[in-house]
C-alpha cells in the first residue's frame, strides 16, 4: 500500500471535485458507475411481460436510453426495456399502452410510441428493465416540455 | 352595499367559478382521457370553487344574503365540498389506483399529491368538526378557532395541489380561483378575529 501524503490527496480531492462538478469525470476511471436507483412511482401500472414491440401503437413520440452495468459502465446489449404512459391513445392502465424493446450491441434502445400527455398531474413516461441476470429498476422521467417528442432514460444495472 | 356594487360582487364571483370550468370543458387533454377521469378532474375544479364559496358564506360576504341563511348555505356547500373531494379521489382512484394509493400513503413522486391529500384531510376534519358540533360541546370561541385553522390549512393546500399540476385548468383562471379563495379565508380569520384574544362574539 501506497503512502498518500497531504499534498498528494489535496490535489487528487480538488481536481476529482473540479472534474466531477465539470461532469468530466470519465465512466471507466470513476471508483464504480453508481446504479440506477428505481424512481418513486415508477411501477405503477406495470404490466409484466408485456410484448417485444416494434412499435407502440400509431408512434410519433420516440423513448430512448441506455443501459448499461454499474462499476465498469459497459454497455449491455439484449436487455429488455418496457415502455408505457398516458398518451394521445390511451391511459397508462390500458395495455396497448405498453410495450418492450431490446437494447442493442452499445446498450442503446429506441422505441417509437404515441405523444406522452400530462396526466395525473405531469407529462411522464414509465420504463422497467426486466432482466433475470440484474435486478429490477424501475424509472418515471418527467418532461419538462410537455409538448416535447422525445422522452431519455438511462439505466445502470446491478446483478441480481 | 348598493345594488351596484352587489351585482359586480355576484358577477365577479360568477367569472371566478365559471371561469376555470369552462376553460377545462375547452381542455384538449378532455379528448386523450376517459369519462371517469374527465369527472374526476372537474370534481376537483368543483371543489376549489367551494372553497372560494365557503369563507365567503361564513363571513356573511355575500350581498343579498344576511349571516343566518349565509351560514346555512355555508353547510350545504361544505357537503357539497366533501362530496367533491370524495369524488375527485374516487374517480382519480379508479383512473390509476397506485398512484393515488401512493398519493395517500405520502410516497408519491409528485409534490403536488402530498398537498392535496393534506388538504382532503383537514377539509374532512373540518366537516366532522361542524357535524359533531353540539355532541363535543367546545366552547364556540375554541370549535370556531379549530375549525378555521383546519379550514385554513385546506385552502392553502389545495392551492397549492392545484397551482402545481398541469391539468385541465387555464393558468390564469386557476391561479385567480386560488388567489381569490386564500384572499378570503385570510380575510375572514382577519375580520373575524379568530387568534386575537378579544376575538369578536357577536358574527
């Protein structure tokens, strides 16, 4: 074990604060990419096993995010996602209101749905990641425009 | 209060209610829900509006009503006012039943549902406050203080329930409904004296 002196730890503790206020702290030498924790109110009106869809409904409002492994951050691919909300097509309750996708080789996933309408308050979306290998994580973004048309969530997974 | 005056008060309070109703019957979120949820978001509506009603009819503030019939009315419109929130939740209940069971259980992600359900309880512990009144025997000065600060607490937190959702109601017209209806609470614990301690006996 290394001697850490004060200089030394000064200057790592100021430039991991200059860098991590910056956002530049990088994935790969962070101690550990901290996992998703799941939202409140994220499982509402979940509905297992819902289908692998190609798309929502009639689309026009695309989700997007990333999954990926908490620690190392490497992008996990062939993961499940289930995507509902209250949209221009039906309540969140309604079960063609939702559907999944699969992430792909980068951990990225895209799926296109109906326009997310404010209800119960907020325009938000709902996304599950159902996987047998991590645990389960639950997300409930909300949009700050709710006339937006486009929704993001990224997921940092644990094993299970 | 001249006839004038008393009209332009009816008038103005007439703009107030049906202000915020009719802009959320022109709502274009109305098309992308059902009818149980449409009823609970006027429900709710209905219930702010009685809101503003009811520090109104218990100060006697209304012109062409004397302070008997007006605290009659302030009753039926209490009810009133409970059945709304009964409905409201009800039927938001059957809309999403976790969220409004999060909502209740204080856990919910929205800030605005925690507001809400802090109001709905010092609104029913308001209503069963007058409903016990002669059973429990407070003294008048003690029962009006409680029921007032219950009162109080309801009003501010339904305001603020309302002005943080984005819903069915115009901005303008709700936040005027708000303003006005927390105007008025304040100005009748004012008027009437309620934590002063030569609080007025005689309204």
């Amino acid at each position: 074990m290394s001697v850490i002196d004060r200089r030394t730890l000064v200057a790592t503790a100021s430039s991991a604060l200059i860098l991590g206020t910056a956002g530049l702290l990088s994935p790969a030498r962070a101690k550990g990419v901290a996992p998703t924790p799941s939202m409140r109110g994220g499982s509402n009106n979940y509905r297992p096993g819902a289908p692998i869809v190609t798309r929502i409904g009639g689309g026009g409002f695309w989700m997007s995010g990333t999954v990926r492994r908490a620690g190392d951050g490497a992008p996990l691919a062939g993961q499940r996602v289930q995507i509902w909300a209250h949209t221009t097509e039906g309540h969140e309750r309604d079960p063609h209101s939702h559907g999944a996708t699969l992430t792909d080789a980068n951990g990225a996933f895209r799926l296109e749905m109906p326009q997310i309408v404010p209800a119960f308050g907020q325009a938000h979306g709902h996304l599950a990641l159902e996987s047998r290998d991590f645990q389960t994580v639950f997300l409930r973004p909300v949009m700050r425009d709710p006339s937006a048309t486009s929704l993001t969530a990224d997921f940092v997974l644990q094993p299970a | 209060m001249t006839s004038l005056r008393a009209a332009a008060m009816w008038a103005a309070l007439a703009v107030a209610i049906v202000g915020p109703l009719a802009v959320a019957a022109t709502s274009p979120l109305l098309e992308w829900r059902g009818p149980v949820y449409i009823s609970a978001g006027f429900a709710g509506i209905i219930a702010m509006a009685c809101l503003l009603l009811q520090p109104l009819l218990a100060g006697g503030a209304l012109p062409g009503l004397a302070l008997r019939q007006s605290r009659i009315v302030h009753r039926i419109v209490g009810a009133g006012l409970f059945l709304a929130i009964v409905w409201h939740v009800g039927a938001l209940w059957i809309t999403s039943p976790p969220d409004v069971v999060d909502a209740l259980l204080f856990r919910s992600p929205t800030p605005f549902s925690a507001w809400g359900v802090i109001a709905m309880w010092a609104a029913f512990a308001a209503a069963a406050l007058a409903a016990l009144r002669k059973r429990i025997r407070l003294r008048p000065m003690t029962w009006r203080r409680l029921h007032a600060s219950l009162a109080a607490l309801c009003v501010g937190g339904s305001a603020v329930h309302a002005v943080l959702i984005d819903g069915t109601m115009g901005t303008v017209s709700k936040w005027m409904l708000c303003a006005l209806s927390v105007a008025a609470t304040i100005k009748l614990i004012v008027d009437l004296r309620i934590w002063s301690p030569r609080a007025r006996r005689d309204a």
